[in-house]
C-alpha cells in the first residue's frame, strides 16, 4: 500500500513523539518518555517536560527516519500537535515542526491531539468507520466524540466536568501508596481484588447527559480509606483499587454505548493513555457486544501519546488534498476538538 | 559563509542573515508572547529578501540566553533542526554578549566611566540576568541571575532591557534594549575567522569547554543557558479530605 510519507511530531505533554507514516502504514514510532523525571512530583511539572522535550527531540526524529529506512528528503509532509496540551510543551514540537518542514521544502500540518487519538487506530485497525463514536479517555482528556470525518468533522457530545479519569486513578493511587502515574499499579492491584467489594459513586450517572464527573469519586475513595484508618483497621488495597476502577468503567463504558444509540452509530472507538486499562477493555467489549456494536481499541502501545498517531492523522489530511498550516502556525493549550487542523 | 542567526531569548525575535562581512536582511520584532509564531515566517523572510536559497546556508547561530524559559527553547529547538536538516553546524552564543557587542558598535557605552560596562535582561520575578564586560566586550562576570539591586558594580552604563524595567535600580541605561541577530552573527563570524586562522575551522556543532563562558565571546553549544532549576517542589504528606476527629 502506498501513500503519503509523514513525520508526526507530538510534544503536548510528558512523552516526546516522532513517528513515520506511508498512508496507513506505521513506518517507525520513537517515544522518549520523561514520566520518571515527574514521578517524584506525583504529577507532569510543564518545566521539566518542556526541557526534555528539547533534548529528546532530534534525536527521536533521527532514530524514527532510521528505524523507517527513510531519508529526511524523503518526506512528503510534516505534522504536529497544534493542540491541546501544555503551552510550553506545545511550544517545542511546533517550533521543531516548522524547522523541519521549512528546511525539507516540505508542507506543514498542525493538527488536533485528539483527532489524532482517533486516527491512529486506521495503523492497526484499516479505515475509520464513517461516523463512528470515540471515547477518549487519559490522564489530560475525558470525551465522548461523534466522528463523520477524522479530518475535518468532529463533534463533542460530551466531556469530563472537572478531573480526567486518568487524574482520577493517579490521585486515588496517591490515596493508596501507589506510585504515579496510577493507571498501571491500580490495574495489577485490582486484579486480585474484589470489584464488589465497595460501592463507590458513579458522578453524573443517571443525569442523562454525556458529560462525566470522576472528582466525587476520587474524594468518596479517600474518604472510605481514611476511615478505615481512622478506626485502625487494614486497608483492603485490591478491593479498593477494583472496586474504584469498576466504577470509572461502569460510568466510562455506559456513556460510550448511550452515545452510540442516541445517535444511530454502530461503531465505538476507544484511544488515550486510560484505555490501556484491562477492566475498561473487558468491560466495553462485553457491553458492546450486547448492543450490536462493534468496538475499536489500538493496541496499548498506540493509545498512549506518541508521534505515529499524528503522523496516521497528517497522512489522512494530506491524502484529501486539505491545504497545510502557515509557518506562523500558534501552539494552542485549549485548541476546541472541532479544530482538527489549524490553518 | 552564508550564516543565518536568530535569538528569542528576550522579547525581541531577531533574524538575520549575514555572509561572513555583513548582514544581508535582518527582520526583529518584539512581542513577547508570539516567538513561536514569528520565528519561523521572519527566517523565511530574510532568506527570501535576500535573494538566497535555504540550501545555500553554511551555518546557523543561535543565541542561547540566558532568558525566560519558553521562548528561549524556540529558537534553540529551530537551530537545532535546522542544523540537522540541512547538514550545517550550529553555534551558540550567549544572548548578553549579543547586546554587549551592539552596544560597543553603537558606541553607547564607549569611554564611559572606566570603560566597563554591565548587559541586564528581563528575568521576570523582579530580577535581571546579568554580566558585565570590559570595553572590548570580553565577558568579566557572568552571565548570572540575580534582583537588579544585587547586581555588583551598578554604577556602569547598562545595556539591555533590564535599566529600562528598573531605572532606580540600574540607573544608567544605554542603547540597545534588545539584542539584534546581525550582532549575533557578527560574532560567529568573527570566531570562525579567528579559529580559521588559528587552524581549520572544527565541523559540526562547535562543543568548546566550559572556559569560554568565563573568557568572554566564545562559542557555545546550541543548550539553553537556564540559570535557574524548574519550578517544582515535592509533594508533602497527602492531605486527608475527611474532617479529622477532635479527640
Ligand atoms: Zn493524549
């Protein structure tokens, strides 16, 4: 299969992304991660993710044209995270992006961070249905989307209304003596736990809207845990870790398949860092399945943030015709996900 | 030599292209919020205006700070890439020297007092960063960060926007507010010379040691000068959200 050849820079916030794309062929996706550097913080500090982003940057470009078999001249096109994310972060792989499209005589693309999360998907899984649903949930992000159109055409239905479900599993990690970032320690935890164990609240579940609410959570589980310590008994780590991940799923996987009914789409699409989570995938298979629709999760590796999947979105754009971003392309920290390019 | 510099460590974004004697086209715009923005279109302008090719660059310089952290990291991240690009080595130079060159060829600070002079940028957080040069321009102290009144030997002319944020403080301000890329790569051409005539000139990106911070206008590799560790403080103990019992 041949198509447009993309580099795809990703910056927007702790993982610095170079990824090479034919079409919808993944050619080479470099990831150089500073999460060690933060976990001492308990969280992204914008100044030492922006540093490192200086320093990853070349080299993970080099090692993705390496790894891709591809000279710089070789590229078509250049794309990058415009959007949204950490300004200063943002501010490096836009800069690099420009540089390298300016120096290659190559056209440049700023383009959504979460059309992206969409679009990786067609490297695993073949084109996107036409529309389709996609719930995007991390440690930055928390949406449910309705798609006709990844390159030009995505509509919110509905969004977190305070935390990310990510936050919400590092916070509630912190609660439980885990390190950050919480997603993979609570998952291994509950796996030997028992999810109905505790009840805990599910925010907005019955509201009737698409929105999500993960804040009451965080703080009902750190309530349940200081109780039982204030009355000097063990916490149950696994039952909590289980029983709070079964309430992010339940109210996660409940919204996705309402969306899908409520607007006639048959297709949901899973993307961002919290889809790794194995209840979150178990659980949206078994009530997708029993709803008739058919799901679409890329592999962990492509659901975290990384440069293969803006490059996946450049190659997309550029194989319509769409016409690229000016060099005075602005870096955008609340960039609306109805912007997939910025021109 | 066809040497194109820039530096966006202060509010100014300076570009300039320069042969090697003189500057071809330079473009400078102050808007301390848009570096990433104007970078990118003023380098395409100045190579436009000066009738060359982006293939014909042999070298790139870039100032790199002291300065506040984001816009600082634009033009260094642009050198970067730049250079890699096209093949061509990169050299860095640091900002102050840059206002401390334009100074001296604008004759603003020559003859004044005992010949020494001081460069002060914005720092933000009410201090400047700093250093202080004798009447050639050899660096003599710095580049530092620290509150304008504790900046030693301020009875010297001083360069750069810091005299004007702090006029009590840094009473003798001079020309110029900003450094401009036509100094920068005066600079550079000006090493490459010296090293020229001194024995080949090295390729690739110029690593000299540590010493040529203190001695003056050396030539520094493309890294920010940060001065300053991030802002980041580890988390205390976690704070319970349940009312604590009073017994
Ligand atoms: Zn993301």
């Amino acid at each position: 299969m041949t198509g447009p050849l993309v580099l795809g820079i990703e910056t927007s916030c702790d993982e610095t992304g170079a990824g090479i794309v034919r079409g919808r062929e993944l050619l080479a996706n470099e990831i150089a991660s500073s999460v060690a550097e933060h976990a001492r913080f308990g969280g992204v500090v914008p100044e030492v993710a922006s540093r490192a982003h200086l320093e990853a940057m070349v080299p993970a470009v080099d090692r993705a044209m390496e790894r891709a078999g591809i000279k710089p001249g070789d590229i078509d096109a250049v794309a990058v995270t415009a959007g949204p994310g950490l300004a200063g972060a943002l501010l490096v792989g836009v800069a690099a992006a420009k540089a390298y499209a300016y120096a290659l005589g190559k056209p440049l693309y700023g383009v959504n961070h979460l059309a992206a999360h969409i679009a990786v998907d067609q490297l695993e899984h073949g084109p996107l249905p036409e529309p389709g649903i996609a719930l995007l949930v991390s440690g930055g992000h928390s949406s449910l989307l309705l798609v006709p159109d990844v390159t030009g055409d995505v509509q919110p239905l509905g969004a977190t209304i305070d935390d990310a479900a990510g936050e919400a599993y590092d916070k509630v990690a912190r609660v439980l003596g885990m390190p950050f970032p919480g997603g993979p320690p609570i998952d291994r935890a509950a796996a030997e736990g028992d999810a109905g164990a505790i009840r805990f609240p599910r925010g907005k579940y019955h509201d009737g809207t698409l929105d999500f609410s993960f804040a009451g959570l965080k703080t009902a589980v750190a309530r349940w845990v200081e109780a039982r310590q204030d009355a000097g008994e063990p916490v149950p780590t696994k039952d909590v870790a289980a029983s709070f991940q079964e309430a992010v799923a339940d109210v996660l996987t409940r919204k996705a398949v309402q969306a899908c009914q409520r607007n006639g789409v048959t297709d949901l699409l899973i993307g961002g860092g919290v889809a790794a989570n194995s209840r979150l995938r178990s659980m949206a298979a078994e009530r997708c399945a029993s709803a008739g629709i058919r799901l679409r999760i890329p592999r962990p590796g492509l659901c975290t943030d990384n440069g293969a999947m803006v490059a996946a979105l450049g190659a997309q754009i550029v194989s319509r015709g769409l016409p690229p971003s000016p060099l005075g392309l602005p870096a955008d920290s609340s960039l609306p996900v109805t912007d997939v390019v910025v021109r | 030599m066809l040497l194109l510099g820039f530096d966006t460590a202060t509010p100014a974004v300076t570009v300039a292209l320069h042969d090697g004697e003189q500057v071809l086209a330079q473009v400078a715009t102050v808007d301390a919020h848009r570096h990433a923005e104007l970078l990118a279109p003023a380098i395409a302008k100045v190579i436009a205006d000066a009738g060359a090719e982006r293939e014909d660059l042999t070298a790139i310089a870039v100032g790199v700070g002291p300065g506040p952290y984001t816009g600082l990291r634009v033009g260094v991240v642009t050198a970067r890439v730049l250079g890699t690009a096209l093949g061509i080595p990169v050299y860095g130079v640091c900002t102050l020297d840059v206002v401390a060159a334009g100074a001296i060829a604008a004759g603003t600070v020559t003859g004044a007092g005992g010949g020494e002079f001081l460069v002060a940028t914005d720092a933000r957080r009410r201090e400047v960063y700093w250093a202080r040069y004798d009447p050639a321009g050899q660096r003599l102290a710095g580049p530092g960060v620290a509150r304008p009144d504790q900046v030693e030997g301020r009875d010297v002319p001083v360069a750069g926007e810091g005299a004007r944020l702090y006029p009590d403080l840094l009473p003798a301000g001079r020309e110029p507010v900003y450094p401009a890329a036509g100094d920068l790569c005066g600079i550079v051409a000006g090493s490459l010379a010296h090293s020229a005539s001194e024995g080949p000139v090295p390729g690739g990106t110029v690593s000299p040691g540590a010493g040529a911070l203190a001695t003056g206008t050396g030539l520094l590799p493309p890294e920010p000068l940060y001065l300053r560790r991030p802002d980041a403080r580890e988390p205390g103990a976690r704070k319970r959200v349940s009312p604590s019992c009073a017994s």
